[in-house]
C-alpha cells in the first residue's frame, strides 16, 4: 500500500474538529493533516443537502483526489468504512477508534449513546440519531491495513467490537488500552500517535 499524502481526521458524533488535535500534533509523518467536520454538528454550518451519513461520504471524497488515510472517531468510522468501500485506489490506510465501523451493536450489548446524546445536543439533525448503517457482509472486502484502537472501559463501544473487526477485515492490528473510555482517541494521545506513525509506513 502506497503512502498517504495527506491525512484526514474525522471526528465523532460531537463534531469536535480538535478532538484529534493532540494525536496530529505528535505524528512524525510528513503527510498533511486536515480536520474535517460534519456539517450541522459542532461548530461546522449546517447543510441541507446532508440527510444521512451517504451523503457525509459523498461529501469527504468530494474533498479527496490523491492518496489519504482517514484516522476516525466513533462515527466517524462509519463514514471512513464507507469511503475505503467506494475508493479504494485513493484511501491508503484506515485508523479507526471505538466505532461501530457500521456493525449491528445490538449483537455487542453496547450501550445506546442516543437518549442522552439528543438531550446534551437537541440541534443534532434527526437523520443521524436515526441512521442504522449497516456493513457488515461488505466489511471483508477492506483491503486497506486498519489500525484498530479500543478501551476496555467504554461501553458504548465495547471491546467485543473491535475484536469482531479485527476477524473481519483482512488486514488489521487491534490495540486495547487498559481504562480507556470512549474519548480514547484524545485522552491516550501520546501512546496513540506513535502507534498511528508505524501503521502508515505499511
């Protein structure tokens, strides 16, 4: 697999674009970061033309026309998953923390983030707490190297998850982190980064 030129870095349901700041800020690889947001999540404007996660992917490739890793947060992997399934000449490498990767998580016992997360955030568009992407019987056909990252203290995406995409996807390493949560992807920055640099020189 060729090298990134650039990396994308996707945030979670929070639309957060700094959420990955502290990992980007410690990687020695020379690609060019970019931070994406999701339009009417965040601080990122709102768009009409967005009604479901399809239509945030279509938007990503949208901005990509040469060789990208997509580094992923929560349901931002959903969307990474979608990207590297419909270009898979232009996504390098995937790095993929605490998502569904757009698995049924029923099978997992996770706990739904939805009730309180439509409470904490009432102007989050209603498509997206509805939207139940569902990959699974394309998910062996990631041929791009995924890093997994995982803690074994989030219950919104359990540990179980990550093993399960680890067996699916034909080319994956899965990290776990003893007590890290569902924020892990900034809170372990430090040990992150490091592990982010080795997977894009595969």
């Amino acid at each position: 697999m060729s090298s990134p030129s650039q990396l994308f870095f996707l945030p979670g349901a929070s639309g957060n674009t700094d959420f990955w700041q502290p990992v980007a800020s410690q990687l020695n690889h020379k690609a060019k970061p970019i931070f994406f947001g999701w339009p009417g999540f965040g601080e990122t404007p709102a768009d009409s033309s967005i009604t479901s996660l399809a239509d945030l992917t279509t938007l990503l490739l949208a901005q990509i026309d040469k060789p990208t890793a997509l580094i992923a947060q929560s349901m931002g992997g959903i969307v990474a998953v979608q990207a590297a399934l419909q270009r898979p000449d232009l996504i390098t490498h995937l790095v993929l923390t605490v998502t569904s990767g757009g698995v049924d998580m029923t099978q997992f016992e996770a706990q739904d983030w939805r009730p309180e997360f439509r409470v904490q955030n009432p102007n989050v568009p209603e498509w997206f707490l509805i939207d139940r992407s569902n990959h699974s019987d394309q998910l062996t056909e990631i041929k791009q190297p995924a890093l997994l990252l995982w803690g074994d203290a989030d219950p919104i995406s359990p540990v179980a998850v990550g093993q399960y995409l680890a067996e699916v996807f034909p080319d994956a390493d899965l990290h776990v982190f003893e007590g890290g949560g569902h924020d892990l992807g900034f809170t372990h920055a430090t040990h992150i980064a490091p592990l982010i640099d080795q997977h894009l020189e595969k």
